[in-house]
C-alpha cells in the first residue's frame, strides 16, 4: 500500500496555509483538480485579479485518505477522481463511482468525498 499512498491525485491551491480553494454550499471540500492547468482555470474564475497569490501544489493519495479519516471533506474533478476512486476502492473505503456527466447536467463540476465513519 505504500506505493499507492506515493500515487500523485491532482493539485491543490491555498492562499495560506488555513485557507484552501474549497467547494460546497458552505466552501467546506478542498478542491482537488487532476492539472495543474485546470486548478489555474478555476483559480482565474474565483480570483480574477490575483489578489490572493494562491499557490498550487501536488497531493498524492496518502495525504487526501489521512485528511478524509481526519474527517475532511475534498471536491474532486473529473480527471482527478479518475486517479482516486480505484485506488480508494482498494483500500476498502466506502466511495461511490462519481458519474459526471449526470453531475454536469445539474450544474456541479465536483464529487465530493467525506467519510463519515470508517
């Protein structure tokens, strides 16, 4: 299991180290995009001018299953819950298959992840 805990997710942003680019009705999933490019897109729609100087960074499956049993929340795309959900399956977590298209038709680029108990 450790090499897949090493296994790059996506990227994240943060502004600082409290204040991460979250999702939800109460921005309470950390967004987890599968590019760097595509957390950059997002960043240019919410934060226009730049005032922010938000910073991306990698995650790797280990550091999201150590936050999801902490009892965060994550906001994945579509690219990066392609990379998560196999190996979250693996590790016997109880994850749905995130069906996109059917999200994109509601208006929600994000499947969000939080467990509730393991």
């Amino acid at each position: 299991m450790a090499n897949q805990n090493r296994k790059v997710i996506g990227y994240f942003a943060l502004a600082s180290p409290t204040e991460v680019v979250c999702t939800g009705d109460r921005g309470d999933a950390c967004v987890i995009s599968g590019s760097v490019r595509a957390m950059k897109a997002l960043l240019k729609e919410i934060d226009p001018a730049e005032q922010k100087g938000h910073t991306v960074k990698k995650t790797r499956f280990g550091e999201i299953l150590r936050g999801l049993k902490l009892g965060a929340a994550y906001g994945f795309d579509e690219e990066s819950y392609k990379k998560f959900y196999p190996l979250a399956r693996k590790e016997g977590l109880p994850v749905e298959k995130g069906n996109f298209n059917e999200m994109k038709d509601k208006g929600f680029r994000f499947f969000t992840v939080q467990l509730k108990s393991l």
